[in-house]
C-alpha cells in the first residue's frame, strides 16, 4: 500500500463529469452536501487506511478480531466452487482472512471505485492466494455494474465489511440489500458487518483522532475537487467537524467554512456563511434489532450475528430468502 503514495494521481475523464455535477449539485443546495463516496481518490484511501489504524477507530480492529475468531464458522456459510463479491473492498485484509478459512471460494470479486487502489490489492492477493481467480471491478456498487464472465457458472456469496453499510441513509441501505440480492442469486449468504450504538464518547473519538487522520480525510475531499475540478477551496479557511446525533443514530461529519468566503468552482460562484458547514458524511450506528429488522424488511433471513465482548461490533451472516427475488 505505501508504494501508493508516490503515483501520479490518474483521472478517469468519463467520471469527472459525474463528479462535476454531485458536487456542483450539492454545494447549491440548502443545506450543502456531498456524497461520501467522493472521499476515496487514491489518497482519500489511504488516509482511511491510516484512519483504522489509529487507536481510536475501534470498528476495524474490532471487526478482525470477530472475523479471526469465528473464520470458520462464517466461512460454513460460503458453498462450494463460490465466487465472493465484496462491496467496497479497499485493503481486502477482511476477505484474505474469510478466503484463508474458506478454500472452497474459487473467486475473490472485489468492487470498487477507488482504482488504483483496487487494482494494487487485486494484485496483493493473486500473489498470496496463486489458486484463486481475482477478479477487479472498478464500479460504484450503487449503480448496476457487469459481472465478469468467468463468473456465471459459479455460486455467489457477498461481503460487505466495515460497517461502509452505515454510510448509507436507512431506506438507502434497504434499496442496496435488495440489490444486492438480486446480483448474489436466490439462497446466497451475504456476510455484512454493521457497527453499534454505543457510548457517545467512544464514538466521538473515533471520529476525532487526536492525530488529526480523520481531519485529513475529510478536508482531502477538497483537495480533490481542487485538482480534479479546477476549484479554489482555501483548505486552510475549512475545518472538520464530527458529532454523534443520538436521535438519528449517526455521526455526522461536516467541512465548517471558519469565515464568510466565497468559492469558485467550474465557472459558478459559491458563497460560504461564518460556520455554515457541507455535510460530507452520514455513520449510522445500528443496534442489533434494527439491524435485522432492516435486513428481514430486505428479504433476506438473518443468522444469530457474531459480535465481541463489549458488542461494539457485529458481523452478520444473511441468507437470501428466494420468494425475495420473485
Ligand atoms: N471493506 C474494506 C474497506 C471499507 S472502506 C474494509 O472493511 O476495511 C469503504 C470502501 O468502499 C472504500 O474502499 C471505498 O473506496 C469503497 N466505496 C465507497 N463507496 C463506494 C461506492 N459507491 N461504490 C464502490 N465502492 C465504494
Ligand atoms: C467506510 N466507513 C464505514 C467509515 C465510517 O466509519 O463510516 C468511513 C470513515 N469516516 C470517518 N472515519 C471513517
């Protein structure tokens, strides 16, 4: 992954102009917003790669520590000859565990948009698994995307760790459940890991490293509409803010304008008041219940989930209930 850091940033042309007009979008309305998913440029996944590292982030740590203890029992849930399709794979660490525990998968399909990234780890894993076909797709998960020939013939299973189902509004993670339903086929397992509700104080940490990561992160989403857009955000007059809102079970993070200023950006103008924030990401913090009240409402039958001792994390196996895809 360090090796990373030093390549060119590259631009995929065909996806600016879907970047252009989010962002254009969301900084003209009230209150401003832009989609999450335009965190992860290449450095954007890198500095969440250090985000799990460091000692406040606690779902990640958290979340191998299940997948390591209960490796073989999720991986009973993963048939035979199976392709396993995960959704926002970034690093891949959570699948090479899954994979090692589960030598009946044939297929590791991670799904992606940050690319190079993408591509680097696809490599990473086709050298520490020389038996299995890896097969990248550089796709927004959201949107339908192709499945790679070599894959119709085999069973599908799904993963999507990391709690990345959290980013979504609820009804948003509903819509992506039967989706995904539909790509995995009647009767597969989707093992996905969900963070939980728990002191606002851990959360708050989590969210408000003392080095700073997250601050990065989260301002990086302006240095990247700075290079890809042509803008002239001063990152300097933004700063990052994450609360938890108990009543709507999230973190909410926001890029705080510290002045009145305005912005220009592809030939418009946008003025920021004192304090006025953009809202650039949504953590929803499920408890065990709605979770699997939203998974049911999905269609899918959900499993007694896997959990650590201070049930801050969970990590679900659901099977899809045929009728669901009818
Ligand atoms: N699954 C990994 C990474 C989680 S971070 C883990 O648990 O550690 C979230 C990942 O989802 C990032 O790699 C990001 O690039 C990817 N991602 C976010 N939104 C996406 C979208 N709409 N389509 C595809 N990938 C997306
Ligand atoms: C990827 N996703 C689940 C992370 C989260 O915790 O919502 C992204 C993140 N944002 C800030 N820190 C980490």
């Amino acid at each position: 992954m360090p090796a990373l850091a030093r390549v060119a940033p590259r631009v995929d042309l065909s996806k600016v102009s879907a970047f252009a007009a989010d962002v254009l979008a969301g900084l003209k309305a009230e209150p401003k917003t832009i989609p999450a998913k335009y965190f992860y440029d290449t450095a954007g996944s890198l500095l969440f790669e250090r985000i799990t590292q460091t000692p406040e982030y606690y779902p990640t740590r958290t979340e191998l520590g299940i997948l390591n203890q209960h490796a073989g029992s999720i991986a009973r849930f993963l048939p035979e000859h199976a392709a396993l399709i995960e959704f926002g794979s970034g690093s891949s660490t959570k699948a090479s565990i899954l994979l090692r525990a589960a030598p009946q998968v044939t297929a590791y399909v991670p799904v992606d948009i940050s690319t190079e990234v993408l591509h680097h780890e696809a490599d990473l894993l086709r050298r520490e698994f020389p038996k299995l076909q890896v097969i990248p797709v550089e796709a927004d998960f959201c949107q339908p995307f192709e499945v790679p020939p070599p894959l119709a013939p085999l069973k599908r299973a799904g993963f999507f760790p990391g709690s990345t189902i959290g980013n979504f509004e609820p009804h948003e993670a509903s819509t992506f459940l039967r989706n995904a339903g539909r790509i995995l086929g009647p009767g597969a397992p989707f093992i996905v890991g969900v963070d939980l509700v728990k002191d606002r104080a851990v959360l708050h940490a989590a969210y408000n490293d003392a080095a700073g990561i997250t601050a990065k992160f989260n301002l990086n989403l302006l240095t990247r509409i700075n290079r890809e857009l042509g803008a002239n955000f001063n990152i300097r007059c933004f700063e990052h803010h994450a609360l938890f809102n108990r009543e709507r079970s999230r973190i909410e993070m926001h890029l705080a304008s510290i002045k009145r200023q305005k912005v220009r950006i592809l030939g418009d103008t946008i003025e920021f008041r004192a304090g006025e924030t953009i809202h650039t990401e949504n953590s929803y913090k499920y408890s065990l219940s709605s979770f699997a009240a939203l998974a049911r409402g999905a269609g899918w039958t959900v499993h007694s989930p896997w959990t650590d001792p201070d049930k801050y994390f969970a990590v679900y196996a659901l099977v899809q209930r045929p009728a669901a895809t009818e």
